[in-house]
C-alpha cells in the first residue's frame, strides 16, 4: 500500500515537530535555567509537567472541535494562541512559574496538531494504513525532538536562550498560518458526528488498553524531556555539550522508530504483536538503566537510546485501538486515549520529582536515578501485562 501524505497532513506534522520540540527542549535548557532563573531539576519537572498537563486537558474539548469545527481551524487556533502565546511567555520569563504557566500554554497550543491528522486518517484512509501513515508522521515529527537536541545548544550559544525562544514563536505563528491555509475538513455526509465518553468507556476491550496507554509513553516523553540531562550530569558529569550530544542520539532513534513502525508491524505480522515486542524493548531497556544506572557513559547513552526507539510503542497501540473505535467515536476516541496517554505522562513527571528528592536524600546520585528508572518500569509491565488479555482488531 503506497502512503503518501498531503499538503495538510505535512502541515499538521510540522505543527507536531514543534509539539515534539517543546515537550523536550527543557531538557537542554535546564543548566541556563538553573544558572539564570535558579530553576531546579524539581522546578523543570514541574514546568515540563505542566505542558503534559495543559495538553491532556484540552483532548476532550479538542475531541469536540475536531467533530463540529475540524481540524483545519481546531488545530490552526490552538497553535497559534498557546503555542506562540507560550512561546513568547517563555521568552519573557522573569520567574520560575513564569516558565510553569507558560509550559502550560504551550501544551494547551500543541494539542490537536496530533490528533488533527489522526481525525483525517481515520475518516479519509483505509483502516490498515492508518499505523504506517500515523507512524510516518509520529516519525518524521520526532524530528523536533533531535531539533531540541544539540542543534538548540548551538542557537542558544549563537544568539541566546531568550532571543531563540522569540524565533521559536515566530515559528509557531507561522506553522498556524500554514494550516489555516492547506489543511481540509473530512466531509460528513450526515453532519458532525455524535458520540460521548460513556459510549467510548463502553468499549470493554478499551479497558484491557487503558493502562498501558496510562505509561507507555511516560517512559521516553519524561526521560528523553525530563531527566535524560540531569542524570548525565549528576552521575557522569556531563556538559551541556556532551547532553546535547546524548539527547540528540534519543531523538534519532525516536525518528527511526516512528518511522519503522509500518514495517515492523509486517515483521511482526500484527499490530498486537508488535506492540508486545515494542514494549518487551522499552522494559528491557529501563531495566537495564535501573541495574547498571552508573556502569558507563556509553552504556547509559545506548539505553537510553533504546528507550527513545521504543518511542513508537504509542503510534502502535493507538493503531490498535482505532481499530476498535466505530466510525462515529474516531473523533472523541483517538482524543479520548491520548488524554490518557498524555496524562499519564503529565502525571508521572509530577510524581517523579518528590520521588527524586527523597531518593538523593538516601542514595548516591547512580542508586538515586535507579530508583527513578524503577518508578517507570514497574508500572510499564503491569500494563503490558494486562495488555497481552487484549484481542486482534480486524483491518478494513
């Protein structure tokens, strides 16, 4: 089946490349923020929190939007008013909550730019092209996430951190206008469709899904934004340059596996297959962090690149539970899961920093980070656990 992607779906996928880069810039900026605004690794995990917070509670009001208004304006509203709004925020910040509130916005700007182009795959595509086309577009759109790598360490050392925050804004604005401009609306011959949460809770197979959904992606969004730099640093002293380095080889392996996830899925010969397989690498990965958390610098930059790879797990459960979603739920459905997955991972960040605080007051900075990886792992395998219950879902 050939996948080719639109004027649209190309505009919708930048809009998700910078949803990518916002979510883990924070992760390269945490030693500037600290040195000019006195913001801890806790006050990051706070502000990178807050964006997953500010995207999760926008899903249902955006499942609505993306039915009655579509995704051109859904998308193209949101991104420019929270998006360019948080950016410019984030800009002016004189204060640590200042970086909290504008966090906020941001991700309450980036929140349909994903599900838009879900809406128009599901209602405009082949049931079974929808993992290869979302993966495409989940891969190519982990770019933002090598963008916020080393290449912003060479922006912020070029023009500085505020003045490339004011260009990122400049950015956003323009991606908005964009899709304002080339994004089109799925027609519904029946008019917009009607659908609720109850009816989506009423899907019992939903419920074998919900919590892998709930920590799939916690893993890779919390240590590839989050914590990937103050663990290179804590445990292997590590300079802005060598994170820079170690967070780009994260976000190349998010791109690769994005990318592969219609493939793999062929190798695998299920959706469902592939997702087990996915999430045995992500556990394997976050073990092996949690047992040689201090072994070597190598070693912890390999794992965590895996991690990063395992990024692909969310493109390939939520293929999965598409498949389950009637026709009439798409829109409510796909925003529905990704509150949840989005939650999830807005939820763990909060908890990760008391978890890291109480941690470092008992163990050395390795065992302090082995007890963070754990936080992560032991959650993923009840979920894949309770996941292996669920059944194949049949292609158009």
């Amino acid at each position: 089946m050939r996948l080719i992607l639109n004027a649209g779906l190309i505009a919708l996928t930048l809009g998700y490349t910078l949803s990518q880069f916002y979510r883990a810039f924070l992760a390269v900026l945490s030693s500037t923020l600290q040195a000019e605004l006195g913001a801890s690794p806790g006050d990051l995990a706070l502000s990178s929190g807050m964006w997953f917070l500010g995207f999760a509670l926008m899903q249902m009001p955006v499942g609505w939007a993306l039915d009655h208004l579509g995704p051109r304006r859904t998308s193209a509203a949101f991104l420019a008013l929270g998006g360019g709004g948080g950016a410019a925020a984030f800009a002016l910040a004189g204060e640590v909550w200042h970086l909290h509130l504008a966090m906020g916005l941001i991700g309450m700007g980036c929140a349909p730019t994903l599900m838009a182009a879900y809406y128009i795959i599901a209602h405009e595509y082949p049931r079974a092209a929808f993992a290869g086309l979302t993966g495409m577009i989940v891969g190519l759109g982990s770019a933002g996430n090598i963008l916020g790598a080393a290449p912003l360490v060479t922006l912020i050392h070029a023009i500085g951190w505020r003045e490339s925050l004011w260009l990122l804004a400049a950015v956003t604005l323009a991606v908005a206008l964009l899709q304002w401009l080339v994004v089109r609306d799925p027609h519904h011959a029946d008019g917009a469709p009607k659908g609720s949460v109850l009816q989506i809770l009423g899907l019992r197979v939903l419920w074998l899904m919900l919590p892998l959904f709930a920590v799939s992606y916690a893993s890779s969004a919390a240590i590839r934004g989050l914590w990937a730099a103050p663990y290179l640093r804590d445990v292997f002293g590590a300079d802005d340059t060598m994170i820079g380095r170690a967070t780009l080889v994260m976000g190349i392996a998010m791109v690769i596996g994005n990318l592969m996830a219609g493939p793999f899925v062929r190798l695998c010969r299920s959706l469902r297959g592939a997702v087990m397989a996915g999430h045995a690498l992500s556990i394997a990965a976050l073990a092996g962090l949690v047992l040689l958390p201090g072994e070597s610098l190598l070693l912890a930059v390999a794992l965590l690149g895996l991690v990063g790879l395992t990024g692909t797990n969310y493109a390939l459960i939520m293929a999965h539970a598409r498949g389950f979603l009637p026709v009439h739920l798409l829109g409510r459905g796909v925003t529905f899961l990704n509150m949840v997955s989005i939650g999830g991972v807005g939820i763990m960040q909060f908890a990760s920093r008391p978890l890291h605080q109480s941690a470092s007051g008992t163990f050395a900075a390795p065992g302090a980070y082995a007890m963070l990886f754990l936080f992560f792992l032991a959650p993923l395998v009840v979920g894949t656990l309770l996941y292996r219950l669920a059944p194949e879902a049949a292609d158009d």
